[in-house]
C-alpha cells in the first residue's frame, strides 16, 4: 500500500490520539468524514494500521517498578520459555534479540519483592540481568515519515 502525504497525515494525528473521529480528521486535513474513514479502513485493511490502545499507567495501577531484563537463555531452554512468556503477567512487552542476550523484556512489578520472584520464575530458562527504569526519557515516539526521520 502506498502511504501518501494524507495517509502520513492520518496516521500521525491517530498516533496522537486514536480517539479522533473521522469528522474532526476530516475538519483538520480539509476531507470528508467518509473519504477520512475510507483511508483508514483500507490501511486497517493493508495492516498498517494495526489497532487502537488505552495507555495505562502501570504506577497508578499499584506497579511501583518498571525494568528491563535480559535473558540468555540456557541450552534448550530458549524454545520453552517462547511458550511460556505470555502467560507471565509482569511482561508488557518481549523482543527476541541478536547479541549475547536472547530476549529483552520489559515489566512492571508491584515492588521489589514482587522483582525477586519474578526473577526467580526467569532464572529457571537462563541467566538474567535487571535494570530499573528510573524515569521515561521517550515512549511510544510516532513513526514518521523517510523526510521527518532525516531532520
């Protein structure tokens, strides 16, 4: 699918507020609602667009923690833990990674008890390495378009 400047348009505004609806998309790039909708479901359609999420904030929520940690996984252990990690519910989001670690993770925990057995669960697959996350820097930054990335 071929993302115009409108479709570039659409999308930055939706990163930026999923909750717009198509009648003020429309207003801000001077379209119709249904030609604004129209766009939208055809990049729903190609997979662009892949669906719409509530932020929460995990402090709020009693999860006095955030980390990230790193998993190299024991000799045949990689596979068994892939199959496991959805069920942990600590996990907002895994990546298989290059390198010397196999997996990178981050969690929120209630506090640091909460951390030590929940390392105690991964330490079962691998060796760990923990890092807190002491304060957000940047998250969830809007992909741009090739020309916004060179600037």
């Amino acid at each position: 699918m071929q993302i115009d400047p409108t479709n570039w348009s659409i999308l930055q505004a939706l990163q930026k507020n999923a909750r717009l609806s198509t009648a003020e998309l429309g207003r801000q790039l001077s379209l119709s609602a249904p030609a604004v909708a129209e766009r939208i479901r055809k990049m729903e359609d190609a997979g662009v667009l892949l669906g719409y999420k509530a932020e929460v904030s995990h402090f709020k929520t009693g999860h006095q923690l955030k980390a990230i940690i790193t998993l190299r996984a024991f000799m045949g252990r990689l596979k068994p833990f892939l199959e496991k990690v959805t069920e942990f519910n600590e996990v907002l989001n895994c990546y298989r990674i290059t390198g010397n670690e196999n997996i990178v993770m981050e969690v929120v925990l209630f506090d640091q008890f909460h951390l030590e057995e929940f390392i105690d669960k991964l330490i079962t697959y691998g060796e760990t390495k923990t890092h807190i996350v002491l304060s957000t820097v940047l998250e969830n930054a809007p992909i741009r378009t090739r020309a916004q990335s060179r600037k």
